[in-house]
C-alpha cells in the first residue's frame, strides 16, 4: 500500500542533511519535471518583487523567497519533519518510534508542488509554492506534472493506494485507473463534510496506521484494520471512502 498525502503551507526551519538531491527521491522517473520546477523557482525568487507577486507572499514573507533561492543548497530534513500545520502535527511523525517512522518512509508520498510526491523520509528543504501558482519558464502545474506523476505512480504499480490529497494536488497527479485505490473525505455520520477535522483526521489516521505497520493491500483489508482500531471507514461513492468522525 502507499498512502498519498497533500503537503503544508508552513515548514519547520533549518535542517542536518544534505542539500537536495533530486535522483534520490522517491519515483525517480520525475526528477527532470522536478529540475525544471526547482530551477524556475530558483530564478523567479532571484527577483524579489516578481516572485512576491507571483507566490502571492506579503511583506512578512520575505524569508521564503530567500528559500526558494537556496533550493539546491539549503540544509535538508526529512519530509514528514519537514511540513508543520494541522495534518503533521496529529501525524507527529518524530515521536513514533523507529519501526514506525520506517514504516512511514515505505508506504507514504507527500505531495509537493515542486518536486511532486516525495517518501515520507527523502530529506527535502523548505520551500514556498502552492499548487495553483504559475511559475514562468514553465507549463502551469497541473499541466507540468499530471501525466508524468500518474505515470509514475503506474510504474511503481502500488497494490493500492490510499488517497489523502486535497482536490488540488489531486489534480497535479491523479492515481490512475490502472492502481486500484480510494480517496478519502472526512465527514459526520449523516455524511456532512467537515472542513475543520479534516486535516487533524488524516493526520490521527496516517499515525494510527504507522503504530500497527498492517499489511494492507485493498479497501477490504484497510477497512478490516479500521474496524479494529475502531475506525469508521466507509464506502461512499465509486472508489471513494467517508472517514467518519464525531465534531
């Protein structure tokens, strides 16, 4: 199983590793998409009014630009250490024990926008890009890594995949039809969706998972697993699931 994540807005500083190295990343088959997104943002930051204005940052902001001209020199972290906010903080990888964060390292991909999904463990440094910026040099990007990044995951061919993105980086490398796989929306019994858990959700359920490292292959087995962790997943749509949660 791989389990896909969407990234955070904000990051933990600084970092002990060595500066990033696209070919070791997780899915190496996108390491020229992701020289070509690195490399753009590299340039437009060298400006600092365009990249404001592009990265929509304000004032207060500054310091991720000088970030993003560091991309190939800043120190690195793991990414699962790397990412801070809702998601990350309920997922608290760094106080899972050993066996549990290698765990993490094999099934989970974050989602980036510059370097599209990267292993839970890859050391990656900080950045500032969303998925709907557009970055001149290159194709918007969406467009710049839907197909390569569906392609990869294929070529990897995960015997399924539990899909956490939000709708956003969904769009910047769907699964494809070819992987079987769920997507997931947290929402109340009565099936409303809920904006505020959402995040926190996933996190608890990605941690959940790690703790018992189970040997998932379907939705059948996932949801084996869920009902003994009393977890409520349920099936909703075609190839969608409802994480059930109280507010």
């Amino acid at each position: 199983m791989k389990i896909l994540l969407p990234p955070s807005e904000t990051k933990r500083p600084g970092g002990a590793g060595a500066p990033l190295n696209l070919s070791g990343l997780a899915l190496p088959a996108l390491v020229e998409h992701r020289a070509q997104v690195v490399e753009a943002l590299i340039q437009l930051s060298a400006d600092e009014e365009a990249a404001r204005r592009v990265l929509k940052l304000s004032a207060r902001q500054l310091e991720d630009i000088a970030h993003n001209r560091q991309l190939r020199t800043a120190p690195t972290m793991p990414a699962i250490d790397r990412y801070t906010g809702v998601l990350f903080d309920a997922l608290d990888g760094a106080s899972l024990s050993a066996a549990s964060r290698r765990w993490l390292g094999a099934h989970v991909w974050i989602h980036s926008a510059p370097l599209g999904p990267v292993g839970a463990l890859d050391p990656i440094p900080t950045y500032r890009l969303a998925a709907s910026t557009s970055l001149p040099g290159v194709p918007p990007l969406r467009r710049h890594w839907a197909d390569v990044t569906s392609a990869a995951i294929a070529e990897e061919a995960p015997s399924f995949v539990l899909d956490l993105r939000s709708e956003a980086y969904v769009g910047l490398g769907p699964v494809p039809a070819s992987v079987p796989s769920a997507y997931v929306r947290v929402v109340t019994e009565e099936g409303r969706a809920l904006n505020h858990f959402n995040k926190k959700s996933k996190g608890l359920l990605v941690r959940a998972l790690a703790e018992d490292r189970p040997r998932i292959g379907s939705v059948a087995s996932l949801r084996r697993w869920a009902e003994g962790r009393n977890v409520v997943l349920r099936a909703a749509s075609t190839g969608e699931l409802e994480l059930v949660v109280s507010e």
